[in-house]
C-alpha cells in the first residue's frame, strides 16, 4: 500500500477521526482568546468573527461525531 493511501485511510479511520476531533477542539482556544480580546476592546466586529468561528467548530465536531458513529463505535461513552 502506498504512503497516499494509507494517509487516506488514516483520515477515514477511528482514530483519524480521534484526531481530527482533537485538533478541531484545539482551535476552540484560539476563537476563546480571540472572543475575549474583542470584548475587552469592545470590538464587536471581532466578537462577531469569533462567534462564526465557534459555531464553524461546533459544526465541524458535529460532523467528525456523525462520521465517527458511522464507523460503528463500540466506545461506551458514545452510546
């Protein structure tokens, strides 16, 4: 199998899907920090950026989550 199609494979498996999960909640800090700054400087043009960022992430952990279940979990925590 060739390096490409394992990295394909990778990103449809469990645990790619794990990771994608992890590095999508990992830029929910930088959206946190960006909504916090925008509120201490009262600038609502960044708050709203941010709130379209956070919503982006919500949408794209929603997906992994629905991809994951297709997958056929058997982890306890995912019903």
């Amino acid at each position: 199998m060739s390096t490409m199609a394992k990295a394909k494979n990778f990103k449809k498996s469990k645990t790619g899907l794990y990771v994608s999960m992890g590095t999508t909640a990992f830029g929910a800090l930088s959206v946190a920090k960006q909504a916090k700054a925008a509120r201490s400087d009262n600038d609502m043009l960044r708050l709203i950026d941010a709130a379209v960022s956070a919503a982006a992430i919500v949408t794209g952990l929603a997906i992994l989550y629905r991809e994951l279940k297709r997958l056929g979990d058997d982890d306890v925590l995912l019903g």
